[in-house]
C-alpha cells in the first residue's frame, strides 16, 4: 500500500468516526431533551431513527474503508 492509499484509508475512517459522533451526539441530544426533568417529552422512534442514520451509515463506510479508499485513490490518480 502506497502513500496515496494509506492517506485515502486515513481520510475515509476519519470521515466514517465523525458520522459515528454526530449520529451519537444526535441520539443523545434527543433523548436529553425527551428526558428533561422539568419538561419531559414522550420518547418517540422515528426521531431515534432518523438521528442514528449517520451512525449506522459511519459503521458500514468504517467496515467498507479499504474498499472506499481504493476507489477514492483511483478516482483522484487522474
């Protein structure tokens, strides 16, 4: 594996962990809310859901690095 491609790899799980963060701090911050002591609101799924997509989406991107990587490597060797 070449400078190029460790950079890509590098950059692709960089990329995939700050999905992972901002899809835990949005489920986090929701459920905050959900469990105010003063104004509790009903926790719902579908808001759960929708704040868990960057994470689901960093853990796939997280397994699939080498492959992304490859493909970011070849597509910026112009």
């Amino acid at each position: 594996m070449d400078a190029s491609q460790r950079g890509a790899l590098l950059f692709v799980r960089f990329i995939a962990g700050c999905g992972m963060v901002i899809g835990l701090l949005d489920t986090g911050l929701y459920l905050t809310k959900c469990f105010e002591p003063k104004h509790p609101l009903p926790v719902k799924i579908y808001p759960i859901v929708l704040n868990s997509i960057p994470f689901v989406i960093g853990v796939v991107v997280l397994i699939k690095s080498r492959a992304v990587a490859e493909w970011l490597s070849e597509k910026l060797d112009v």
